[in-house]
C-alpha cells in the first residue's frame, strides 16, 4: 500500500557509501520500485557526490511532509549539517556528531509522526567511538533514544531478513568464547517473545513458527558435546510452548538452514552472531536487510558496511538498501492494517 508519509533514510558516514546507494535508490527509483523517503544529512556532501559519480540528481531541502509529493523529481532532504568537509574514503571524528544527529532526528520525526519508519544507512563505530560515542552499535543506541522518548526501556532484536531465510542471533557482537557463558533461558525467551509478537504485528504472520538452533555440534547429544543445550536452551522452548508461542528444537544447526528444512519455518534463532549471520548472507548476500525487532517504531538498514574502500567510485550497489526501504514500507503497511 502507498504511504501517507516518507521513510527517513539516515545518511550513516558521509565519507562511505551511504550518499552513494541512497543516490543510486533514487536515480533509479522506477526501476526499483522504492517508497518516498526523506534523506536526513548534508545536503552539500551529497550533491558534491553526486557530481563525482556523474548522477544528475537535483537536491530539494523540504520539511518531510512535503516530501512525498517532491519524490518524483527530486531528493528530499532534511539537511543535518555534516560537521566538516569531507572526501569520499577517508572518515574523519569532526563528522561523528553529525552522524548521530542525523540517526536522532530520524527517530524523533518517526516518533512524532513526521515519517513512517527509520532507514539507517551504515556507520564506523570506531569514528564514533573517538568521538566518545557510548553504545556499541546502532542498535543499542537506537533502544536508547526510544527509552528516552518513551519513559520505558526498549529490548532490541537484531534480525537479518531476506527472500529465503530470516535470523536472529540471541547473542550478538562479542566474542565466540563468551558466547556460552552469555546465554540464558531468560534471554532465549525474550528474544523470541519479542520475535513472537513482530512476526505477528508486523510481518502479518499469523501463527509465527520458531526454529531454535543448539549450540553445540548436533545439539549437544543430551549434554554429550556440552550441557547448553540441554539444561537452558531445552527449558526456555519449554518456557515459551508454554505461552503458547510455537518454539521448536533445540536443533542441530547444520541442518536447519537446506530448502526443505526452512520451509518449516518462519524465523531462525540462533546462539550466536556468524550461526545467523552466515547462512543469511549465503541465501541473500545483496538482498538481506537488517531490522530490528522490539522497538516502538520501524527500524531497517542495508545489511552491509560502510565500504570506504569504494565510495564515490560508482562501486557500491544500491541493492541493499532499496530492499530495506521496500520491507520498512511492507512494515508500515501492515502495522497500520493492524492498528486498523
């Protein structure tokens, strides 16, 4: 369904790919099929890289309830001033601040009602780091800015969806030998009471199936190859078919991802961030998208870095980022459908 309203698509660090591909999603924005959306960054930063991968994209600054009905022939922006000239390639501390403003202000006009969802183009945590940045990712941050505007804290689910398979790792960005003392049956289940509820609220699926991996090789053979399995994964799907959520294994992770084997599923959890990530980016290296799940807005991002390496060299594939400004608009329909 068309939205009322445009997505707000975030500029992420100017000096990567983000302008590039958001640049690229408009100038091919029939082929693609993309919803409106508004780019919240340096408006200066983006026409200079549009004239560097010769893109004749004319620049609009609108409020974002303007923007919709300025889609068709230009790029709306929201300028949110980068905070120092910048080259394609080389980051730089000085434009950290920018970058967090512009995830800011996207959230806020979300919250607000200004846009639909929140587009996170990629970011360098370590720029934002030595700019004194406090959370290890988007993620956390963006749960921290919802616990802000909302007076109550946010549990945020990472989730890499595509076409042939959806993930979410339980554990996400530590260390594969910290892995097994971070596992709890209290986290398994709220990562998959959060998965329950978006898969029905927001994806329309009525009676979402849970496929949980194990930990260990085979499950751990009834704590032969390790107890996880066994005593807290075992018991939190019990927990969890217990309220009626429809959780299943713990399963031997090397055979949970073939075709027959995901057609019994609509999401994977997983323990650990690369059993996720891995077979979603084998089955949809250029058409996975990154949500999170468990936030009180929508929230999707390209499922990809910030590939300094290649910005501004007309390298970068929008592709990516086209399918999360599609799913954050499937997203906002059907959220609306159910409030409906």
């Amino acid at each position: 369904m068309p939205l009322d309203r445009p997505l707000a698509l975030t500029q992420g660090d100017p000096a990567g790919v983000g302008p590039d591909i958001a640049l690229a999603a408009w100038f091919k924005r029939e082929v693609n099929g993309i919803p409106p959306f508004i780019y919240l960054g340096d408006p200066s930063i983006l026409a200079a890289r549009a004239h560097l991968l010769g893109l004749n994209v004319p620049i609009r600054e609108v409020e974002p309830a303007r923007a919709c009905e300025n889609f068709g022939d230009a790029l709306p922006v929201h300028p949110v001033p980068a905070g120092a000239e910048i080259a394609a390639g080389e980051p730089h501390v000085a434009t950290a601040q920018g970058t967090i403003s512009a995830i800011e202000k996207a959230v806020a006009l979300t919250l607000q009602g200004e846009t639909e969802g929140v587009v996170t183009n990629p970011i360098a945590k370590s720029i934002l780091y030595e700019a004194g940045f406090a959370f290890p990712g988007h993620t956390e941050f963006l749960a921290d800015l919802a616990r802000r505007a909302m007076g109550q804290a946010a549990t945020p689910v990472m989730m890499l969806a595509g076409p042939k398979l959806r993930a979410i790792p339980v554990t996400i960005h530590i260390p594969i030998g910290a892995v097994a003392a971070a596992l709890t049956e209290d986290l398994i289940v709220t990562t998959c009471r959060i998965a329950h509820l978006d898969l029905k609220e927001r994806f329309g699926i009525l009676q979402p199936r849970l496929a949980v991996a194990g930990l260990n090789p085979h499950a751990g053979e009834e704590g032969a190859i390790g107890l996880e399995d066994r005593d807290i994964i075992h018991p939190a799907i019990g927990r969890l078919r217990k309220e009626g959520i429809n959780a299943f294994g713990p399963l031997p992770a090397d055979t949970m991802f073939h075709d027959e084997a995901r057609a019994r599923y609509d999401v994977a959890i997983c323990m650990y961030h690369d059993q996720a990530l891995i077979p979603a980016k084998a089955l949809g290296f250029d058409t996975s998208v990154n949500v999170t799940l468990g936030l009180p807005f929508i929230r999707t991002s390209p499922d990809h870095g910030t590939a300094f390496g290649i910005a501004g060299q007309g390298l970068a594939r929008e592709t990516s980022l086209v399918e999360a400004l599609k799913l954050a608009a499937q997203l906002a329909g059907t959220s609306a459908q159910a409030a409906g």
